[in-house]
C-alpha cells in the first residue's frame, strides 16, 4: 500500500495528461511538478516550455519560479515572452497547458486576479500573468486545484473558459476543440460534458466521497453515470516526485511548518553572529 | 525623434545614474523580472525618492511591494505580482490600492507586453490574440481607462482584431551580466521581457556585473541585448540582481526574501526593513557589507554559482580581404596596380 499526499495523487494522475510528444507549456508548483514527472515516466520526448522564454527544459529541481536556474541548465531554445505567445502559443502549437485554480464556474471560466469586489477587493490575487493566451490557445488545458473553489459567478474572469456553455467559445473565435478539458482538485477529477460544456465529476480519488464534493460547489454538480475511482500513485511516482520536488509533495502548509522555523532559526542565528 | 546615445564612456554610479535619467512623473519599465531583477537600480530610485512614476510591470516577486513601499509609484500595468501571503494577511500592494496610493491596469503577459514591442517597433498599436476580448482583462479599465485595449478591421479579410497601444516609456532599468563602456549589454538566461522593455524605451540604464572590454563583445555579438546607442548609462554593480539570480553569477536568495516577506506583512515592518535595507545603505556596496555584516557573509558565499560554461560560438571564415598581403585580388585575379591599369584601360572613371 503506497502512503501519498494530497498533492501527490493530483501530480500522479495530471502527469497522465501529457502524451509523449507533447509541447507543454507549463508554470510552477503542482504544474511543474506533473510535467517533469511525465517526461520522466510516459512521455519522454515531450517538450517543456515556460513563458519567460525558456523552450525544451529539463529542471534538475523544482523550480522556485518559470525562470530560476533550475530551468536554464541545458535547454534547446533561448527566446522571449513574445516569442512564446506569438509564435508558439498563437501558432497553435501548444498540446497541453497546465494551470492552477482560483475561482472557476461551471463553464470552466476562471479568476486568477481578485476576489471580491474590483476595487473594493477582498483579496487580490496573482494576477492573470499568461493564463488567458495559454488557456485560450492550446489544444487542451489541464486544471489543478488546491485551495481554489468553485463559484456560481467569477468576481472577475482573467481566463475565459467555455463562457456560457455550448458553442459560446468557439462562436467568440477561439481554435476549435481548445478548453479546459479535465481538472484535478484534492478529491477527485472532474471533466466537461461534451455539449453543454458544463463541468462534471467524473471521478474520485480513494477515501473521498460525492456528497464531500457537492458541499464545496454552489450549484447541483452533476455527476458522471459511472462515478470511477481514480488509482492511487505508484511507488515510482511518488518516489520520482518526492526527489523532484519534495516541498511540492508536502504541500504549501506543510512544506512552510517545516522549513520556516529553520530560515528564522538561520536569520536570528547569523543576526546575532553578525552583531556581535 | 528618438535620441541617440553616442558618447563613448557612459560609465557612473547608480547614484548618479538615476539622478540624472530618471525624474519624478516619468513612465519606467522594469527590464527583466524574476530573473535578473535590477535590485541595485531599483533600490536607488527609492533612495532618490523619485514621486508618480508609472510603472510598467511584467510579473514581480518583491520588487514590485518595495517601490510601493517607497511611494514612488502612481500608476502601475502590471500582469503578475506574487504573493505568498494567505486571505487574512494585507499584502503591500493590497495596502497602496486601499489607500488610493496607486492606480492600477490589470494586463496579461502577452497584452502588456506586446504594447512595449509596439513601442520599440514605432508602431501605434499590434494586434494581440483576440480571445482576451472575452476576459474581463479587457473590459475592466482604470490607469489607462480609453487607452487599454482597441479593436480594428483587418483591411485583407475583414476580420476583427483586438489591439493595444504602443507604449515608449521614459526609461527602461536593466541588470545584465556584462557591458562594455559604451552600454552594449549582454544578457543571457531568460529573457522574458528584457528585449522589448529596452528598446521600446526613450532611455535605458544598465548596470552589471562586470564591465568588459569591447573585444569581449564584438566576438559575442549573440548575446547582446540592447545595442550601446540605446543606452544612456552604465553602472558596474556586483551583486546587482541580489536577492534575484544571475547565471553564472549567483542564485537568488531565498531566506533573505522571506525576511522581506514576513516583515512587510505589517506595515511598520515594511518600514523597517525599507530603512535598514535601502534608506539606511548609500549605495550597493553598502548593501553588500551590511549583508555580509547582519547575514555573514558565508550566506552570499553559499549562492555562488557553479560555472557551466556555454561552448564558444566560431564566427570563423577564410577572413580574405578584398586584396591579400600580396595585394592580389582574388576575385579579379590581378594586383592591385593591375586593377587600377584595367580601371583606366575600360574607361572606369569619370573625367573631372
């Protein structure tokens, strides 16, 4: 019996999203975490591309953010942002783009930038950053989320989605079959009904129930007719994430517990070194 | 018209440097972000005290909160800012917009930035990928409200086309691996914004971590990012991206930003750490000794990068001149004297 994390299992069954020969643009954290997992795995020759300019990558570690040198030792293409969006994103070469979830609706629309009023915000997020080209552009966008929640209307929508279902994206002039296609949250995988475009469950990770999920969206989930469990990550994948990106396998809260206390234990130590 | 920087020693302080290219109202544009982050530069433009900038602001870890901390900033574009804060904690930005200190201009990546690649092309506006028409990124406006997005009719197939403007701010500030005294710059590693946020600006300052001499860059020519016309100033600056990272150089320095982190969660600690780390210090120098002093300087020792050299790029060719030492020409096959023998013999030159 393989012990897994939260984060674990949703990197495990993400990294089953990228075929091999893939172009896959990909951010930090869980994103990451999944892709250098597949390469590592399934798909071998699967290209990793960051925003920042950074095409064919191969991170030794996990990267802090897209651009940090554990990115940039040894990779096939130097380019720019703009390089990135135009001629690759806008080209449609783009197989798979994974991003992070802060607020999404039923139509897989989503808000990465505010929660709460514009001006008068609760909270101000981390801003769109490539999130709309990215999801409105690739052949197809996997959604992660921790911490994010399902809303019946976005407070602000940074990424268009599905807009209102059914053939709204592709009327307003997106790539034909682009959307989000599949999101991971900690209890389960959901996906998107092929007409409506409406999100579904499609099917849970071990230990976790339907009515669980339904208490976390505001509106009567719909539910797949053969709810499936989803498979628990291998030894090899936990053992592969673990080493990649340990603070990833952790998670946020965990991963802060443990290594505050030793950043403020170093800081006040070299402090009082230094004052002396 | 767009000035040209001819002269052949830029060389001078940061101090000087922001002194004399950057004035209180200018727009600036923050020349790389994440990687190579002009900390040195950045840090003295909130020394200076430099009032009502417009920012323009790729995606920012920390550099973004400091110069809110410094209230140098009035208007700010900005497509991503991090945050490592939960729900209940006030970021700085979150403080600067409640106070009505700053208005902002939420943008993509690509959106921001493709109006910088207009500027320095000298176009009015490009087209950008008309998906974001759908986003609220292009409907909500504020700091460029009537400026932010436009859409045209393609003249070729009548298709609707969202477009941003171009943008040519002020100044643009940019940290790189190595110039030369007359301000060719050369970055590597990611370039993210770097490129266009240059030579869409009316000025570029540069600083370094070394000054090179002119050899070093004529044979590398591949890795200069902004040619030295563009640039107005050159600032030798060790150190100059800490606590961000510069291949070859160093790593960027974790500890030291969740300091800043857990300090500015409250907003006298934000002006602690603003006097002990920047007001305090005169200068980058300074900066360094009183990390080695407060850190050790084993800390700084400890981000040192590792070398791993990139293979040298021949540029090598035959290199034969027009005339070779024999002065014989290889494509007419003659000396030189014979040349000017047949020049007169066909007629070749004008009677005067």
């Amino acid at each position: 019996m393989v012990r897994y994390t939260e984060s674990e299992i949703i990197v495990a069954n993400a990294a089953r999203e990228i075929v091999d020969g893939d172009i896959v643009v990909i951010g930090q954290g869980i994103p990451m975490a999944a892709g250098v997992l597949a390469k590592a795995t399934h798909a071998p020759n699967c290209i990793i591309l960051t925003e920042a300019g950074l095409v064919g990558i191969d991170p030794f570690r996990n990267p802090l953010h897209i651009a940090d040198p554990t990115c940039t030792h040894g990779y096939a293409y130097s380019c720019d942002m703009i390089d990135v969006f135009a001629t690759i994103v806008n080209r449609g070469l783009v197989d798979v783009t994974f991003l992070g979830v802060g607020q999404i609706d039923r139509y897989g629309n989503m808000n990465s930038t505010v929660f709460g009023d514009y001006d008068d915000f609760h909270m101000r997020m981390m801003g769109a950053g490539g999130a709309p080209e990215f999801f409105g552009y690739a052949r197809k966008a996997v959604l992660t989320m921790r911490g994010g929640r399902f809303v019946e209307k976005l407070d602000y929508v940074s990424s268009p989605g599905y807009l209102d279902g059914y053939d709204a994206r592709e009327r307003a002039g997106f790539p034909p079959g682009s959307g989000p296609k599949v999101l991971y949250s900690t209890r389960g995988v959901f996906r998107f009904e092929e007409e409506s475009k409406e999100i579904y469950l499609d099917g849970l990770f071990p230990g976790h129930s339907r009515e669980e999920v339904q208490a976390e969206v505001p509106w009567g989930l719909k539910v797949a007719d053969e709810l499936k469990t989803l498979p628990p990550p291998t030894l090899e994948e936990v053992d592969l994430i673990r080493h990649f990106a340990p603070e990833i396998a952790a998670g946020r809260r965990l991963q802060l517990e443990l290594s505050l206390p030793i950043i403020l234990e170093a800081l006040t130590a070299r402090s009082q070194e230094g004052n002396q | 018209m767009l000035q040209k920087w001819m002269d052949e020693d830029k060389r001078m302080s940061a101090n000087e440097a922001v002194e004399l290219f950057v004035s209180d109202g200018d727009s600036m544009v923050i020349a790389n972000c994440l990687y190579g982050t002009p900390y040195a530069l950045l840090h003295e433009v909130i020394r200076q005290h430099k009032k009502d900038l417009t920012v323009f602001q790729q995606g920012g870890i920390d550099e973004l909160d400091q110069l809110l901390l410094g209230k140098c900033v009035s208007k700010l574009a900005v497509a991503y800012n991090f945050r490592v804060a939960g729900e209940r904690i006030e970021t700085v930005l979150e403080r600067a917009l409640r106070a009505g200190e700053v208005e902002l201009e939420d943008y993509s990546n690509y959106t921001l930035l493709t109006m910088l690649q207009a500027g320095a092309m000298g176009y009015p506006f490009l087209p950008v990928m008309s998906g974001i028409r759908e986003s609220d990124v292009y409907r909500v406006e504020r700091a460029f409200k009537g400026q932010k997005f436009g859409e045209v009719e393609c003249p070729f197939t009548g298709e609707k086309v969202a477009v941003v403007r171009g943008r040519n701010p002020d100044v643009a500030v940019l940290h790189v691996q190595r110039a030369d005294k007359f301000g060719n710059a050369q970055l590597w590693g990611a370039l993210i914004n770097s490129k266009w946020a240059c030579l869409a600006s009316d000025k570029v300052i540069v600083s370094c971590e070394h000054i090179v001499d002119s050899d070093t860059i004529t044979r590398t020519p591949h890795l200069t990012l902004v040619p030295g016309f563009r640039v107005c100033a050159v600032v030798e600056e060790p150190w100059g991206a800490h606590p961000s990272e510069l291949l070859g150089f160093y790593d960027y320095d974790m500890p030291f930003r969740a300091l800043f982190f857990m300090q500015t969660m409250s907003e006298e600690g934000g002006k602690a750490w603003m006097d002990e780390w920047i007001y305090g210090l005169d200068d980058r120098r300074v900066y360094l000794q009183h990390y080695c002093d407060r850190l050790g300087l084993d800390y700084l020792e400890e981000l040192k990068a590792r070398p791993f050299p990139s293979i040298p790029a021949d540029y090598g060719c035959t290199g034969r001149g027009a005339w070779d030492e024999e002065d014989m020409s290889f494509n007419f096959q003659m000396k030189y004297d014979q040349f000017i023998q047949a020049m007169e013999e066909k007629g070749g030159f004008v009677d005067g």
